[in-house]
C-alpha cells in the first residue's frame, strides 16, 4: 500500500452550524431592531449488508475472503495455503483458519488470521440508523468493511518496511483458554510478527501489543485505523470524524480532520496521553503507558462506506509508542463522560461542546441529571429545564413586555412625530431630525427600543448550547419521546409535527405581544412571515432542539398573557401617557 491516499476532489469542511445559528438570529434581531427604531434530501441511501451472526467466542464457519481485483477491494492477492515453502526452518507454516469472534457484554469482534487483523468490531448496546431515520435493531459495527484499505490493526511502517507485506500473510492464530484473547504470529525466517489482543467480559477496555523483528532486530512500526470509524449510517459520516491526541506537554487537546492530511500523512509526535480516532459519538483511543513518546499520524482516505457509493474523505489514524514494538490499552466505545471520566478524565476533552461549551456542558448535565433521577425520559427531562431557564429569566423578559407596552403607548405621540415630517425622504438630513425626536421620546419615557429584540437574543446561547448537546452527547442519540423515535435527529417524516406545532406557536405569541408604535405597515406586514423563516430554519434541526424552542413558546406565551392580564401592563402605559385633564384644562 501506498504511504499516501490523498482524497481527489476533497471539498473543504462546512462552517459550523452553530456559526450559522449564530447569524441567522442576529440577522432577523437586527430586522426587528431597525423596524422598531427606525420605522417604529439526498437520494436515499443503500441499504446495509446484513452483519454476520456468529456464536460468542466461536470460531466462524466462514473463510475470510480476500480481496478480489474489485472496486472497492485490494488488489493484493491472498497466498494459497500451499504457497508455504520457506527456507527457515523457524518458517510460521501458512494457512487459512476460521474467523475468530470474541464476544463480550459490549463487544462483537471478529478477528482474520490474514494479516492478524481485525474485519468487524460492532457494539452490543449502540445500534445505527435505517434509511428512514429510526434506529435500527443491528448492533452498531465500527469498521468500515467498504474501504479499499488494510484492515484495523494492520501494521503500518513509516521507516524501513519488511520485504514481504505482513499485512496480507497468513497468520498463526492462537485463542486463549477463555476465549477472551488472541494472539497473532507470523515467521518466513527472517520476518516474524506477533500481535496480542486481550478484552475483559464487562469493560470497553481491551490490551494490545504488537512485535516486529527482521533477523532478530526490532522494526519500528505503528498500529492502523484506516478508513474512518463509527457511525456510518448517517449521511454525515465523513464530516462528523476526526484524529485525536492529547499533548501531555503542552497540556493541549488536538483534533484533526482529513482536511490536515489532504496532501499527505500528517504525523506529530510527543508525549501524548492518548490517540486514536472518533466521530460525534464515538471513539477507538490507544492509551500510552505513563503518558510515553508516542507517535501519530493521520490520513486522508477516500474511500466509500457501506451505505453510500460516493467515495468521501474519512480519517485514518496510526499510534505508535515504542522503537521495539507497542504496547497499549485500548478504548473502543461510547464517548460517555462518566465513562470517559473513570479510564482518563484528558478523555472528557473529546467531547466537544463547541465554543460554548462554558454553558452547554453545564445543561448537558442538569438534563441528564433530571432524566437519571426524576423522569427517566430525555424528552420530558428537557422540557422541565426549558421551563426552569424561562422563569429564570422571566424578570429580564419582563423588562422587555413593559418596554414594549410602554412603546404601544406612545404610538400617539410617535404619530405626531411622523406627520410632523411626513414627506420627507429617507436621504434628507431632516429624516435624521425625525429619528433623533422619536429617540428623545423613548428616552424621556425611559424605553429601550430593542426590547422586544431582548427575548430572542436571550434564547441565542441556550439555543446554540441545545444544538451542541444533541450533537455530541451520546447519551442523547437515539433516545425516544411520544412519537419521536429519536431527539437527536430531525423527525423521520415528510411532515414533521414538532416544526408545524412550533410555527404556529410562533404566530399565536406575535398575536399577543404588543406591537411597537410606528413601524411601517411593510416592515410589519415582514415581520408577520417570522414564524414561517424559524420555521424553515427548523424543519431539519434536531427533534429535541425543535421540543426546547417550543416549550419555550408555550411558557413565553403563559408569562405574555399573566403580563397582559395584571396590572403590570396597566401601570407600564399609563407611566407614559399625558396626565388627565383637569376642568377642561390641562
């Protein structure tokens, strides 16, 4: 194999959805300052192959097939069993034995004495998605069986290489009485390689080790992941993975995509706690022992998955930790922050609650919390803390409602104003003189003409903060409320209900806020289209962000009508009208 597989026609990554978040809100709030200050799918995707079925810890029926001269397939022929003839007597004798499968309480992985490598490694408790959108009853496999690549755990030299590709030998396969390990060699008498995989029945830790030697000399080499890993299942695959190590040294997470490996391997080496490979969900980490010299490369490779015929960039990885072989623990499993916290709190890191992360790491864990210990649904959990964040906040947005009343009430005098200069175009100074009078007015009376901006820009962060949590929170994927079969995920529909449901929330709350004085019957008539543009914006977004925005509304509207039927809104109008006439006088 080729050192490099640079990715033909890669296209740079997209700008971050929560930058575009970001925008879309300061856009329509500076709609609404200036109307209020100043004017008063894809084609569907194939489906799977069914995965193989093997007892636990037995040995396969099946033959590991070697690649054919195939697209999609290597073009490196495996050896016949006969083929065995070596000069050395030490010579390892060649030959095809049965898939290996080892299987824990969280593991599926089969094994292929081809190479030592490994050909599928699926999680028990974590399934992938269906071309509808619903999770699927399969467990989720791992390994991107459609690359056209070595396999995970070949061996990869980044030095002097062997004279035989040992990735494609036949190796001898040694299980362990307890069916809980194997151990790979290889020897022609000059070359001999053994790798060793040991896995505990209840943990997602596994030990690895690996040995190359050429005429009783060490080979350096490192470990390999090609192809990507996780979830390939959804569309976004290729854009959701990353390489990954922690710099002991400069105490510094790095992550890379295939972008950084675009013209070829990128490699860094130090002391690196650990490093592997991930996407949103989920992660493979070699850990180093005492935090040692580790080496790391990351690849491009453009390869396609078994869900999609287009080739794309996914990230491979290679982690080394030693001249005279590897030696590692291995995590393989959910990013689970509790989990990740218990085998190395560095881990945590890898889950990326983006920019905010100061205030969506926080909510992550208060949802949890209220899920684990109170309503043990997601759903119901983020509906209760959408509620809590709204009445926290509820004085601010009370601010706001009396801001906007006030501003109702002056519609009188603010339609003085305007006749005063009705008339004059936009480009005359004299237009200038209008806005400073109806900016005098508002200060007088003490009113903030943004208010009414004030409750939407407040929504921006946890809005952000939401979408980050159900993007990276493992926790949260797949997790089911009422009809939606998965909060993480846009509902699987055409006509999705949560979306619809917000949008006309989002009409019945304008029909109760009070409307500013002043604004052109255009700028109004604009405004009135809002919930349909938040709704557009909504339709693809996650169903839990969708369930956050709505309750949002529906306790915005509950504090909008206790507003409008108490005194608060009484006493807010009249603190800017005129005092009553006396007498017939004033």
């Amino acid at each position: 194999m080729a050192e490099s597989n640079k990715p033909t026609g890669y296209t740079p990554a997209q700008v971050p959805m929560e930058r575009n978040l970001l925008i879309a809100f300061v856009l329509i709030g500076a709609v609404m300052f200036i109307s209020q200050t100043f004017f008063a799918p894809a084609p569907q995707p194939k489906k799977a192959a069914t995965g193989s079925t093997a007892p636990a810890a037995a040995a396969s029926p099946s033959t590991p097939t070697p690649p054919a001269a195939a697209e999609n397939t290597k073009t490196t022929p495996p050896e016949a069993p006969a083929a065995s003839a070596q000069a050395s007597p030490n010579a390892t004798p060649q030959k095809v034995e049965p898939n290996f499968v080892i299987q824990t309480d969280l593991y599926r992985v089969e094994f292929s004495n081809q190479g030592g490598t490994v050909r599928s490694w699926k999680l028990r408790q974590y399934h992938g998605n269906t071309s509808e959108g619903k999770p699927d009853t399969k467990p989720l496999e791992l390994v991107n069986a459609a690359a056209n690549l070595e396999y995970p755990f070949s061996l990869y030299f980044k030095e002097t290489k062997p004279a035989v590709d040992v990735n494609w030998k036949w190796f001898k396969q040694t299980a362990d009485p307890d069916n809980l390990g194997i151990t790979y060699e290889y020897s022609d008498g000059h070359i001999a390689v053994r790798k060793v995989f040991r896995f505990q029945q209840h943990s997602y830790l596994t030990s690895v080790s690996s040995e190359v030697t050429q005429d009783g000399k060490p080979v350096p080499h490192l470990l390999e992941w090609r192809g990507g890993f996780g979830d390939f299942t959804v569309t976004t695959a290729a854009g959701n993975q990353r390489t990954m190590y922690f710099d002991v040294t400069n105490n510094k997470l790095v992550e890379q995509g295939a972008k950084a490996a675009a013209s070829g391997p990128a490699a860094a080496s130090g002391n690196f706690s650990f490093g592997g490979l991930g996407d949103n969900y989920f992660e493979a980490v070699f850990l180093a022992e005492n935090n040692a010299s580790t080496q790391h490369i990351t690849f491009a490779d453009h390869v396609k998955t078994p869900i999609s015929d287009t080739a794309q960039a996914f990230t491979g990885v290679a982690v080394g930790d030693g001249p005279a072989g590897n030696k590692f623990d291995l995590f393989v499993g959910p990013k689970d922050l509790d989990l990740l916290n218990k085998i190395n709190p560095k881990l945590t890191q890898t889950v990326d609650f983006g920019w905010l992360g100061v205030l969506a790491k926080p909510l992550f864990l208060i949802v949890n919390l209220v899920n684990s210990q109170f309503v043990h649904s997601f759903g119901w959990s983020i509906v209760l803390v959408t509620i809590a964040i709204n009445f926290a906040l509820f004085p601010l947005k009370l601010s706001s409602m009396k801001s906007m009343k006030k501003m109702q009430a002056l519609k009188p005098q603010i339609d003085a104003i305007n006749n005063k200069y009705k008339g004059v175009s936009i480009r005359d100074p004299k237009k200038a003189d209008q806005n400073q009078e109806v900016m005098d007015l508002y200060k007088k009376h003490g009113v903030n003409p943004a208010g009414g901006c004030l409750p939407m820009l407040l929504q921006v962060p946890f809005f952000i903060a939401f979408y980050k949590v159900f993007t990276v929170s493992v926790e949260m994927r797949q997790a089911a409320w009422l009809w939606v079969p998965d909060l993480s995920q846009a509902e699987p529909w055409g006509i999705k209900a949560l979306p619809i449901i917000m949008i006309a929330s989002q009409f019945l709350m304008q029909k109760m806020t009070p409307q500013a004085a002043g604004v052109d019957p255009a700028q109004q008539k604009m405004m009135q289209f809002m919930p349909l543009i938040f709704g557009f914006m909504f339709y693809q977004f996650p169903s839990g962000l969708v369930l956050y925005y709505l309750t949002s509304n529906l306790v915005g509207m509950l504090q909008q009508w206790f507003f409008n039927k108490t005194s608060l809104a009484t006493v807010a109008a009249q603190s800017v009208l005129p005092p009553p006439k006396k007498n017939g006088r004033k």
